[in-house]
C-alpha cells in the first residue's frame, strides 16, 4: 500500500511593499512612477505602431490607473522623449553594446525616459532616474534587460549628471 505524503503548506506571503516578482505594489507606487509606466507603454507604442504623440496621448489618458498618474510628468516624458528622440539616441547609442535596432523596443523606451530625466528633469535625483528605470525594464522587459540597462544608464549619468554624480561618490 503506497500513501501519498500529505500536501505541504505554503509559507505565509510578506507584505512589504513588493508582488512576488520583486516589483512594488500598486497602491506603494507614486504619481511620477505610475507617469514612467504609461509613458513608457505610450513609447512603446510609437517605437512599434509607428504612432503619432496626439493619437498615444489620447489613447493613454483613458486607461485604467491614469488618473492616479503625474500627467505633467507623463506630458513631459512622452512629448520629451519624442521631440528629443534623435538627440536621446545619440547620447545613448556610445554606451551600447550592440546595434540601436537590436534593442528591444522596451529597453530602447526605457533608456530614453531615463536619458531624458537626467538632462531635463533635475529634480529627480540621478540614482532615482536610475533605479525607477530599472524597474520599468524589470517589470516591463526581458528577463535580465534591467541589468543591462543599469549598465548603460551607468555609463550615462557621469555624463549627464557629471557634478551631482561626482559629489554623490565623494561622499
């Protein structure tokens, strides 16, 4: 007679902010993270459909969750990243490993939200562009894309943000 073992528990969930991906919660993201996601997906959208700002805008404002966003932060880092897009490109492009066209269309989304933060957003401190970048690739990218982001954003930030980044090392 073969018995079957008894089923085991699961352990109890923690409740510290994070999905069981590593990713924050909804309710513990803020106005301008939530601004990052929709201007990312609004990206995505022209880097793939080849659609037109007005049109992403319009569709991405009647989303589920935009209201809780920053609207002007979204505004800044749709339009942005847009209008600056082969300038974003340029400033990029030395820190890569491969060609712009082998990145994927997220990954390539994400590193100009965070080029464009660090030259026109100075207000958010560059650590800040950084890690909010990284989780936009790690909930929205490929499986190790937010490694190699950080890599690149890395490269980036001296460049950008050369005084605020030198005084954050000197500490």
């Amino acid at each position: 007679m073969t018995t079957t073992p008894a089923p085991q528990k699961r352990p109890p969930q923690s409740r510290t902010g994070l999905t069981d991906t590593g990713v924050r919660k909804a309710a513990d993201k803020s106005g301008r993270t939530r601004a990052r996601e929709f201007a990312l997906q609004a990206l995505y959208q022209h880097l793939v459909g080849g659609n037109e700002a007005g049109d992403i805008d319009i569709f991405t404002r009647d989303l589920i969750g935009f209201h809780k966003a920053d609207a002007v932060h979204f505004d800044a880092l749709l339009h942005g990243c847009l209008e600056a897009a082969q300038e974003l490109d340029a400033l990029i492009t030395p820190h890569l490993d491969r060609k712009m066209a082998e990145i994927s269309p997220v990954e390539h989304a994400v590193l100009w939200i965070g080029a464009y933060e660090f030259k026109n957003c100075l207000d958010v401190p560059w650590r800040v562009v950084i890690n909010e970048c990284i989780e936009l690739a790690k909930a929205f990218g490929g499986t190790d894309g937010h490694k190699w982001v950080n890599g690149v954003l890395n490269q980036l930030a001296p460049q950008l943000r050369e005084l605020e980044v030198a005084r954050d090392k000197a500490r």
